[in-house]
C-alpha cells in the first residue's frame, strides 16, 4: 500500500463502504387526501399503463455541525426540521428516494432513526413510509487531505479537506427504496482522482504556464474527482435492473470560481452513461454503463442551466447528452416565490417554474440546482417539484427563511417499466 493510501484509509477511520437494508413489515402506501396537490399526484400516477415507479430526490440539510449530532437529534421523534421533511416526503411518496446533505455515520445511525422515527410515523395525519431497503457509504466530505489544499499556510481544517466539510461524513447521502439494492453490484467512485478524467478541467497556477498545476504533484496523486462522491446503485424492480446514479457535487467555491471541479463532477456521469471505459470504481473496476442499461441520474448538481453561474453551465454536459432525458419538473410555487421575492430573481435568465432551491434573493436568487433525469430507455409519465403555492396544502412545509425542511425542494420523476424480465 503507497503511503497515499495508507493516509486516506486512516483519514477514512478504517471504514469501508456500507450497504444497510432495513426488512421491516410492509405499510400500506395509499395517500392520505391533502387537498388538490395529492390528488393531482395520485392521477398522474395511475394514468400512465404499465409500471410506475416514483424516483425523487431531496437536499434535506439534516447536517449538523459535528459528528454525532444527527444521530442525537434523531433519537426521538422531536425534531420539528426532521418531521417537516418526512411529512414532505409522505405526502409525494415516492419509491425510490436520494437524500442530499444528509450527515454520514459508519453505523449508519442516523438514517435507521430517520427511517424509524420520522418516515415510518405518520407526520400531520400522513399516511407512513416504509423503506425496506437503504443504501449509504463513506462520502469525502470532511476527509482531511493532509495537505495545503486552500493554500492558507495551515494543514487542516475545512479547506483542506477532500471535500467539504468540519467532519468526516458531513452533507453524505443516503438512498432508500422499496424495491431490492443489489448491493453486491453497487458501485461507488469516491477513489476516483481528479487528475485521471480525460480532460479533467485542474485549476491553472498563474504563475506558471503550464495548465492544471495549482496543486502539487503530490496533492493531484491524492485528490478525488468527488466531492461526496458518485454512486451507482442497481435497483432490482420486477426483475429489471434500474441505475440509480446519486451525487452532490461541491458548490463553487472561493478558490474553485469558475466551477472546474463541479463541471467535472457532472461530466463524469455524462461520460459514465455513454459506456466510457476510464471510470474506475473503488474496487478497481473499470468502464461506463452497458449500451441499452437503464439509468436514473438524481441528486443536488450545484449548477443551474442558465443563472447563478458560469456560462456554459456545467449541467449542460447532462440535459445535452442524447443518451439523458430531461422531464424539466417545475411548479406553480416556484414561479410565485421568484415573483414575490425580487431582488436577483427579477433579473434572471431562466424559467423560474423550473427553480428547485430558494436561495438568498440578493444573492444568486433561486435556482434549479436538483435534478431527476433519466435514460432514454425509460419513458416518464408525469415529474414535478414540491413547491406548492402559497395558500395551498403543504405550503406550509416549503415556507420562507427559517424554512421548515430545507431550502431545497423535493423533485420526482415517475419513469413506466415495461418488457420482458431479466435474467
């Protein structure tokens, strides 16, 4: 083992990936009537023949500010953010559900409690969820690199980190399905360097007139693609195989302006998806998908398609590949929120029926920053994002700064299954 390894193995504290299943009794998943918002949702699921299944994605900011309090938050069932965003997720339902910025624990406490306390309790008269089945590893979130990453003369400390991060494991995520996880198939890219994507978009040191040097040779041969991480995680329904491909790229960042790292976050799905055969996963397996395989893309991009950012965005790399189908979820609450709150939303480019995050006005505004996107050999019957308007059911569960839940919204896509199984 290279002493680059042996460093990361201690700064990950000697734990591996974890795969959790949670085989509990089955509870029924008929929708409690909330008003027009669960019946519209309710009816766009049974129109569609053949087999619905509900892929969502939801930010939750269940992340703390150090290791451990997650998991003491969860305990009870008392946390008002917690119930808040269950009672979101109880009201879409959806099958199959990523949790963005969600703290990492190598028992994975916090997610059972979660799933227990809060997803398997009815919230506000809501009918319960059960999740058999979870998914969730070791992001790079708070990994101490143990070097200089942000060049402050100090090593340590956030900045320093593989990604960002006070702790190990805070903002992971965490997957949870009703349908089986072929957990002997998962896999994840967190090892991934940076350096080793063809192309890979390496910060410049202006000092210099070589291209991509800013870090060291030593930081490059230590640094990850990933600032969670990237996962593929099979998802097993009526015998047919969907990729659900979770990630939450870091946001720019002071020392990372024009979003390279970002971009290449999202270029690495783009590539992954058309069958590449650079990606090697943590247990050194190499290559893309299979021409033909199915593929749910989902998670917290950072990077919206026309505002908030640099041009061309980097999700263009995704919502441009002829491979990837864009549903383009939006709702009436996000078109209002972007009316009424003004400030940089008044001078923005894009459609604001499309913003899935209510960020600062005087900032960036909001934004489409999640996404659900799918395979080409999927057809989707119905998606959208929870952003009811104000006034309506759930309204109350988005509302304005402090907000209930997150910041960020609930975005689904119901994708129809059909043909043959597989074998």
């Amino acid at each position: 083992m290279s002493g680059k390894d042996t460093m990361r193995v201690l700064a990950r504290g000697l734990v591996g990936l974890l795969a959790v299943s949670f085989l509990v009794g089955p509870i029924p998943a008929a929708f409690a009537d909330h008003g027009e918002e669960a019946r519209a949702l309710i009816a766009a699921r049974a129109q569609a023949p053949g087999q619905n299944i509900r892929f969502a994605t939801f930010s939750v900011g269940l992340s703390r500010s150090t290791a451990g309090e997650l998991t003491e938050d969860l305990t009870g069932t008392g946390s008002a953010q917690a119930r808040a965003i269950a009672e979101v997720i109880q009201t879409v339902r959806p099958d199959v559900v990523l949790l963005n910025d969600f703290d990492y624990d190598p028992d994975a406490a916090s997610a059972a409690l979660f799933h227990r306390n809060y997803l398997r309790v009815g919230q506000n008269g809501r009918t319960p969820l059960d999740y058999p089945y979870s998914y969730t590893a070791a992001p790079n979130r708070g990994v101490q690199s143990g070097y200089d990453l942000d060049n402050d003369g100090v090593v340590g400390g956030a900045g320093d980190a593989f990604g960002p991060g006070a702790f190990p494991g805070q903002g992971g995520m965490v997957l949870f399905s009703k349908y089986p996880i072929r957990t002997t198939s998962v896999r994840t890219f967190g090892d991934f360097l940076w350096q080793d994507l063809p192309g890979a978009l390496l910060p410049d040191d202006p000092a210099t007139e070589s291209a991509g040097d800013s870090y060291s040779v030593e930081e490059r041969a230590a640094l990850p693609l990933s600032s969670t991480s990237h996962w593929d995680v099979p998802v097993i329904v009526s015998g047919r195989t969907v990729h659900v491909l979770a990630s939450n790229p870091g946001p720019p960042v002071v020392d990372d302006p024009d979003e390279r790292r970002t971009s290449d976050e999202i270029r690495f799905w783009s590539d992954y998806v058309a069958g590449a055969s650079y990606p090697y996963d943590d247990d050194g397996t190499a290559g893309g998908l299979r021409r033909g395989d199915r593929f749910v893309i989902m998670g917290d991009q950072n990077s919206d398609p026309r505002d908030g950012g640099t041009a061309p965005a980097p999700i263009d790399q995704l919502l441009e590949n002829s491979l990837i189908r864009d549903p383009s979820p939006s709702s009436e609450g996000a078109a209002e929120a972007s009316a009424l709150q003004g400030g940089a939303n008044a001078v923005q480019h894009g459609d604001p029926r499309f913003d899935t995050a209510d960020y600062e006005d005087q900032q960036t505004g909001n934004l489409r920053t999640d996404y659900v996107l799918t395979s080409r050999t999927l057809r989707v019957s119905t998606s959208g994002v929870f952003w009811p308007r104000a006034g309506l059911p759930g309204a109350e569960l988005t509302g304005i700064l402090p907000f209930p839940a997150s910041a960020h919204r609930l975005v689904y896509a119901d994708v129809v299954l059909r043909g043959a199984r597989e074998r």
